[in-house]
C-alpha cells in the first residue's frame, strides 16, 4: 500500500512536471511587452489614471457599477474584462484594448447604461492588434 502511494505521487509530480514543460514557449518565440506608448501617454497630467480617481463614494460606487457591467458580459473578451475604469465627478473614462470595433462598442454601451447615459462616458479604448489564437487567453475561461 506504501509503495503504491509512493509511486501514485512519483507519477503525479512527473506528469506535472512534464505538463509544465510542454506549456513553455520558448524564449525566442515570445514577444517582450512594450507599453511604452501607454506609460507616455498616462504621464501626461490631463490623462485620467486610476490613481486620480477621488475617494468620494459616489465616484467609487460609479467605477464599481460599471465594473460590474463589463464583468457580468460573459460574452466580452479578457480585454474587456480589464479595461481601466476611472470616475471623476460623476463622467467615467475607459482606457485599454478590446478585441473588435463590436466589442469596444458594447463596452461603451454597458459602460453609459451602468452610468446613467453616454454623455457620462469617455472612451480611450483602443482595438488591439494583436491576432487571437488558440492559446492566447482572448476569452474568459470560467
């Protein structure tokens, strides 16, 4: 009964092991990450960033509300899911990538109706370059 569970757990941490081996892209192949433009543009003072968001509890129930909006869409990309959400005296600014035109559209529009209307919104979102595949986290898994 010991050898069995002893050799159970051997075979266990062997296959994880090989498991995460497998998943590994090579370093050659992985693209670096470059947010170069992005972190220029949010040094700019008249950029909103999420640390000029106020404190005051109408803004911070304002952010949360539409956060929730885009994170109960189930339909809407990883990107969408992490765009930046930033309220101000009571206008929300969107910032990040979203995968099409349709989908930066139906963050607009669930961001304007958790808001009261889209005279509420500013959209900085930007439709992202880069392909999805197969093993790129494009959509939410859970």
């Amino acid at each position: 009964m010991k050898a069995f569970a002893l050799s159970t757990t051997l075979v266990a941490f062997w296959l994880s092991g090989v498991g995460l081996l497998w998943g590994q892209q090579p370093r050659s192949t992985r693209q670096a990450p470059d947010n170069t433009q992005t972190n220029r543009r949010d040094r700019n003072q008249s950029e909103p960033t999420a640390d000029q968001q106020k404190e005051n509890q109408s803004d911070r129930e304002l952010a949360a509300k539409v956060r929730q909006a885009l994170v109960k869409d189930k339909s809407l990309s990883t990107y969408a899911h992490n765009v930046k959400v930033i309220a101000q005296n009571g206008t929300v600014t969107l910032k990040g990538p979203v995968r099409s035109e349709e989908e930066k559209q139906t963050v607009e529009a669930k961001a304007a109706e958790a808001a009261g209307g889209a005279d509420k919104i500013k959209s900085e979102l930007e439709i992202s370059s880069k392909p999805a595949t197969k093993s790129s986290p494009d959509k939410n898994q859970y």
